[in-house]
C-alpha cells in the first residue's frame, strides 16, 4: 500500500502498488516548467490577496530553493507522489512548511497539467524551428554552390530531365521551410494560458490571469475552461509537425541512400556518419539515413496515437490524457536528434559532380528538349511528342543517345529540324528553364537567396 499525498480524504486505506505504479505520471524531467508555472500563480495570489502577501512570498522562496535541488541532481524521485506537481508540492512543503498548502489555490491539477503541457510544447516547437533553420541554411549553402551543376532529375526513380544538384537540394529546403513554418504555427495556438479555469468550471477567486500569463509568456488566456482543460489538439498539431518534418527528412534520406549506392555512384559518406559491416570489409552503409528513413514510422505512429487517445473522450478532462506528454516526448526524441544529425552531416558528403553530370546526360533525358525545339517552330506540342518518340525507338535500336544518332534521322522525321538540333546539351537544357522555380543556374542562385531571406 502507499499513500496519496493530494486527494486522500475520500479515501480510506492506501493505493494498490500495482495502480500506483499503472497510473505514474510521465512528466518527471518536466521540473523546470512545473516551477516556473508555480511560482507565476503564487506571484499573482499574493497581488490578489487570495492567500497572504507573506506566504506568496515564502512560496516563491520556496520554490526557487527546490529548483535548486532539481537542478543540482540532489532530488530522488518517489513513485507513491505520482508525478511532477506533487513532488514539487512535497519538497516545497519540507522547505517552507504549511505555508506550502496554499499554493494550490485557485488551481486544479488539470489545469496545472494543460499549462505545463503548453509551455513543453511551446519549448518543443522553438527547439524543433531552431534546427529546421539550421538545416535550411545548410542547404541554401549548398544550393549556391552546386547552383549550375547538372544531375539527372527523376520520376518515377527512372532519368527523366536533367536537373542541378542545387535545384534537388534546395526542393528538401522548401519543404523543410514549410516545417518550419508549421512549427511557427503550433507554437502560436499553443501559447494560450489554460491556468485559472480549474479543474473545468473556471475559478470563483479573483484572478488575474493576464499577469500570469504576461510573467510565462503567453499572448493571450484561454476563453473556455472546459476547452483549456480537455482538449490536447495542440499536442496533436505538434506530433503533426513532427510527422510531417519526418517524413521529409525520410524522403532526403531515400535519396541519399540510392546515391551512395555503386549503381548511382553520386555521394560518398564521411567515414563520422557511416558504419561497416561485420563480415564485409568493403561496406560503408548509410546507416544515418537508414535509421532516420525508419523512424519516420516513428513519428507517424506518435500523431496516430494522440488522435486515437483524443477521439472518444468526453467532455471535459479524463485520465487518458495523461498519455499527452508520451507522445510529445515520442515525437520529439524523433525529430529533434534527426534534424540536428543531417545539419551536421549533409555539409560533409561527398558529391562525384563529375559522375552526375555524365548521367545527367543519359537516358534519352534530352527527348523533351528536341520535342520543344519542335513546338518552338510552330508544331504542335502532341505532334512533336510523337516525333521525338520515333527518335527514341530508333535510339534504342542504335543503342546511342539521341544526340549521337545522324541528323538524316531528324530530317527523315521532320523539315523543321535543323542542324543546330544536335546542339541540345544538358547546359543547353538547364539554361533554357530560366523561368522562376525553374533548374536554371541563375534560377537557383535567386531561389537559395529568397529561401534564406524567408528564414528571417
């Protein structure tokens, strides 16, 4: 049996072992915030005057003293305390005495829990958009300096127009500026202030909730205190986020993998991100990749478990919404290790520029190119698909390229060939997209400076 420190006065007897271990809190690293949010309410019950100016005083004191403990590793954490607010509660007691009784005043444990779930992932989505940010710039580095270097660009996994290694790079920083965008956004429907509306049904004391907001941080406070209480979407948007980054950074490493491949031949691993085989002496697997590309699953799986713990609660608070904080600490212990990785270790790969260009070029990876030579002079585009489709079947035949077969072979197919048709050239190729978006070198030099101007 153990004893219950916060509600044990309808109860007679303790707690079975079994249940207490069962319902354990998952919040204990959480001290820091728990402290913080703490001493902002005691701060304001003493401005009120719900509890005596001396012992808001002697509560801040307190509290600061036990940070001090958490802080200098001097705590022992105690199952039969539950969780996080009653340890804090506990050691502020030994500190000051009853003085302590009176922080939780004018508060419920389930507010309590919505404001420090709110000021995790407040953290959670400043830390993540600090390393998305990071990884962007990396990458606008590397897209201005690999801005004109061609590299074969891909549907389906199959050659199909020639891109530039800048132009590839800086598609996963859009997508990662997205992420962090998305991050952005949940921080700022995350920063409301739950604290002051009970355990569901607001608070009968004269608070001022805008101070305490004002002194944590939080634009604004909640307007519902059933809502603040119960509803965990902001987790939810949070694990989102955290999915959505995974899955980017997944797809990169789907690429990374394929490249570093003999068959592709693009990248070369620095021996730091890389491993070995035990019986192969001549490996060097992506293993950095690998794991961040498989746990992905990861990721995903934490936003499918907050919604699947949200979707048949009633209203208001319930139990089940103790699981929050494993899917905040689940997603983040995916994502913010995966992001701060590949900052360091996509500047260290090796790119065989060389090896690129030359399959750049490979593949018939030029027919679009003849086709809009075609429609340039007049022919209608479907037209010219046709023709540039005969010249492929008469390439593979040859077992050439197409700008290796005979001019007779374009002039048998069309009058509006010319002699300058055999001048198409992956150069010649990346230049003509020089529209906004497009792969052309000066396109891309434009594009890296906008995405690094939009990082702020």
């Amino acid at each position: 049996m153990t004893e219950q420190r916060t509600w044990g006065g309808r109860f007679e007897g303790g707690m079975e072992q079994l249940t207490a271990d069962y319902t354990a809190g998952m919040d204990r690293d959480f001290w820091a915030h728990d402290i913080a949010g703490s001493v902002a309410h005691a701060r304001m019950l003493g401005k009120q005057a719900i509890i005596p100016a001396a012992d808001a005083e002697a509560i801040v004191a307190g509290l600061a003293l036990v940070l001090e403990d958490f802080r200098a590793g001097r705590v022992t954490w105690r199952p039969e305390l539950e969780d996080i607010h009653t340890h804090v509660e506990v050691l502020l007691r030994e500190k000051i005495g009853d003085a302590a009784g009176r922080l939780h005043t004018a508060r419920s444990r389930n507010d309590q829990v919505a404001l420090l779930n709110r000021m995790v992932v407040r953290e959670a989505c400043d830390i993540a958009a600090d390393a998305l940010r990071s990884l962007v710039l990396v990458l606008c580095e590397l897209g201005e300096r690999h801005a004109a270097d061609p590299m074969p660009g891909y549907t389906h996994v199959q050659r199909a127009q020639p891109v530039t290694l800048g132009h590839h790079l800086l598609a996963y920083g859009e997508m990662l500026l997205r992420d962090l965008e998305r991050f952005a956004d949940c921080r700022k429907r995350t920063n409301v202030l739950p604290l002051g509306s009970g355990a569901l049904a607001g608070s009968p004391y004269p608070l001022d909730r805008e101070m305490v907001a004002a002194e944590l941080g939080f634009e604004s406070v909640s307007r519902n205190s059933m809502d603040a209480t119960a509803d965990r979407d902001f987790v939810a948007e949070f694990a989102a986020a955290c999915a959505i980054t995974q899955v980017h950074i997944s797809r990169f490493s789907e690429d990374i993998v394929l490249w570093a491949s003999a068959e592709y031949g693009f990248v070369s691993l620095p021996d730091g991100f890389a491993t070995g085989s035990s019986i192969m002496p001549q490996k060097k697997n992506a293993d950095v990749a690998e794991l961040a590309r498989g746990r992905a699953g990861r990721a995903i799986a934490e936003l499918v478990g907050i919604l699947t713990t949200m979707k048949g609660l009633p209203m208001s608070y319930d139990r089940d919404l103790q699981e929050d904080k494993a899917y905040i600490l689940g997603a983040s212990n995916v994502v913010l290790p995966t992001l701060r990785i590949f900052a360091a270790m996509v500047p260290a790969l090796g790119f065989n520029l060389e090896r690129m260009r030359e399959a750049s070029g490979l593949g018939f990876s030029l027919a679009t190119d003849i086709a809009d030579y075609l429609v340039k002079k007049g022919l209608p585009f479907r037209s010219a698909h046709e023709v540039v489709g005969r010249l492929v079947r008469e390439a593979e035949t040859r077992g050439c390229e197409l700008n290796e077969l005979p001019f007779e072979s374009y002039s048998a197919l069309s009058p509006l060939f010319g002699a300058d048709v055999l001048d198409i050239t992956v150069d010649s190729a990346l230049a003509d997209r020089d529209v906004p978006g497009g792969t052309a070198p000066r396109q891309v030099r434009l594009a890296a400076a906008a995405l690094r101007a939009a990082l702020g």
